[in-house]
C-alpha cells in the first residue's frame, strides 16, 4: 500500500509511474482508479497468478514495461519483489531502488508460521540478493536505516506515504460518540502486542465502563485474543473485527487509536489515525517514536506494560481539552506523510541516482 500512496504524490513532482499489479480486488477498485486520475499508468495483468507463478510474471511483466514506457528506475517494496524486479531491471541495465518496510528474517522468528528449512533458506537469499542488486536502499524510517547496518547496508530514510486525502476527508464528516471508543487498526498476530491493549482495557473499564474498545485486522490469534478478553470478563466491551475497506470511516468516529506494537518499522495505522484527528497512544519502539510526537500528538509508552498504556488511555478520555488539543495537533503532524511530501523526497533520490549514472 505505501507504494500506491506514493504513487498518488510521483506525478506531481514530475515523476511518470507505471505501476505493476495483477487485477485489484474490489477494495481496492477506487484506489486504482484515483491512481488512474493522477497520471499513473497502470500496467496490469490479464488475470491474477499465485504461488511462483506470480514471480514469473512479474519478471517478464518488469522487462516488457522497462521496454514499452521507457523505465529509468525500477522501484520496489517487498522482498522477493526486489529479487525478482531487481534482477529483471538490472539485465536491462536500469537502476533500483529499494524501499524496505521490515526485516523479514525477524519477523519470521516472531510468526506463529512454521517454516521449512527450504523456507528460511529462499527468504534468506531473496533478502540478501534483493538488497544487493538495488543502487539504492531506503528505509521507511530512521530506525529501519539504522536497522539495516547490521547487515552491512547504508541505507537512506524516507516515511512512509498515506492516503491523507483519505483519512483527512473521512475525519472532516464524522464526530465523537457519546460512548468514548478506543481502536487499534492491526493484524491480530504477535507482533502487534494486542494482548497488551486487552490487558489494559481490563483495567480502563474499572473507572470507565462506557468504554467501548474496536479492533480491526483480523490474523491468526483472533480466537486467542477472543479467548483472553473473555477471561477478564470484559468481552461486551470489546468488538473484533477483519480488515474492513471502511476503516476510515470507523477511525474517524473512535475517540482515540492505539498501536501497542513490539515489532514496528513504521506505523501506517498510527499515521493514519493522525491523519483522522485522533490522538495516538503508540509503543515506544521503532518507527512509531517518529510517528508519535510524546505529548503533543499522542502518548508513548512501554511496549507491553498495559497498566502503562491503561493511565494513558484514562488520561485522554477524562481530559477532553487535552484530547482535542491533540486532536488538532495530530492532523497537522500528518501532513508530513502526505503523498506530495513524500514524492519530492522520492523524486530527489531518483534524480540524483539517475545524474550519478550517467
């Protein structure tokens, strides 16, 4: 997705994108078409492909694009996208970037996934390769460039774009609700440290039993989580639910959003919800401190202390003046990962990769 929303920004910085995608899903049909509207070219296959198939197609699909519109640089995200892309683009002598949004060599030892030795070993060598063939490495964040220093790369950093237009627009025609609600758009997988905002809810309906909480993202511990709210008894205060396309339109009606990650290099949800005019309560980890100004925006707090995050939660939804201070502060901090932000910085790096190599 960071890719996309870059893409709405590219064309106004005098960048011409062509974007590779088999067919979208029906979510995300509008996306594609504002992408359309921007000035993207939209290069998309006749059907989708799954398994190895679609690295194949997305191999040839890389050379036929470099040759019909003329590529300079080949963009990825993901890492077999940057093997495979990368490889396609280097035969044919282009340049590479590389944005990286993740270790996945972490985040395999933190999935509850078992991997096959054959597994670790192809991810291991995607990793490696996809990182050597780029020209240039970016991080989605400060902590992600600093990150890959452990593997022997010098990387740039440049955040992550979101659909600002998006969630600014959804927050412009909503309101609170009488009923304080309290959301975290994430996976319901370990990383995301759910249970901790369960733990902490437990402990924020004793003071305040109007609280409703919201989780949205869907993933495998759902019936664990499910499981845990019933055990503190809280189950009617909290909702559960899969990845929804409406997701805007929910964050914006909430009261406030948190993120209680311990694995996060970004933190689209988190700059999102900024974006929506809410207050954001996000672990002190990784991309999330360049998300979350402490005190200004939202709170910062331990990752998995939930009697940390529960004060917190407290303290915004007692305070109003507070949660509307940051409220106003939030949408203006989002601003930074507007599209057209984000592009110019993109669009500096391009340039200058492309001088360099003449």
């Amino acid at each position: 997705m960071a890719l996309m929303h870059l893409m709405l920004g590219l064309p106004s910085r005098g960048v011409k994108p062509v974007l590779l995608s088999t067919p979208p899903a029906k979510p995300y049909r509008l996306l594609y078409s504002r992408l359309e509207a921007k000035g993207v070219e939209l290069a998309l296959s006749r059907r989708g492909f799954k398994g190895f198939l679609y690295w194949i197609w997305l191999f040839f699909a890389v050379i036929r694009a470099i040759k019909r519109f003329g590529v300079n640089i080949v963009h990825c995200h993901g890492t077999k996208e940057a093997f495979f892309a990368g490889l396609a683009a280097k035969l044919l002598r282009r340049q590479v970037v590389y944005t990286v949004e993740g270790d996945p060599l972490f985040e395999m030892s933190l999935s509850p996934e078992k991997y096959s030795l054959l597994d670790r070993f192809s991810l291991k060598v995607f990793w490696f390769l996809g990182l050597r063939l780029a020209d240039v490495v970016v991080g989605c964040s400060r902590w992600m460039a600093m990150h890959l220093k452990r593997y022997g790369v010098k990387a740039l950093h440049v955040h992550n774009a979101i659909d600002y237009e998006r969630f600014s627009s959804a927050a412009s025609k909503s309101r609170e609700h009488d009923t304080p609600i309290v959301i975290s758009v994430a996976r319901f997988e370990r990383v995301k440290g759910l249970d901790t905002l369960i733990r902490a809810a437990a402990e924020v309906v004793k003071s305040r039993p109007d609280a409703r909480f919201i989780l949205i993202g869907g993933g495998s511990l759902r019936d664990d989580l499910e499981a845990l709210a019933t055990r503190l008894r809280i189950g009617k205060h909290i909702g559960f639910l899969d990845y929804s396309p409406e997701v805007d339109k929910i964050l914006a009606s909430s009261t406030i959003a948190v993120l209680p990650s311990i694995y996060e290099p970004f933190g689209m949800a988190a700059a999102e919800a900024l974006a929506a005019g809410k207050p954001v309560i996000a672990s002190r980890i990784g991309g999330l401190r360049e998300i979350v100004i402490d005190g200004v925006n939202g709170f910062l707090f331990t990752p998995g202390d939930h009697r940390e995050l529960a004060d917190k939660i407290l303290k915004l939804l007692e305070d109003r003046g507070l949660r509307l201070r940051m409220a106003e502060t939030a949408r203006e901090t989002a601003k930074r990962f507007k599209p057209e932000h984000i592009a110019k910085q993109y669009a500096e790096i391009y340039r200058s990769l492309l001088k360099a190599a003449r």
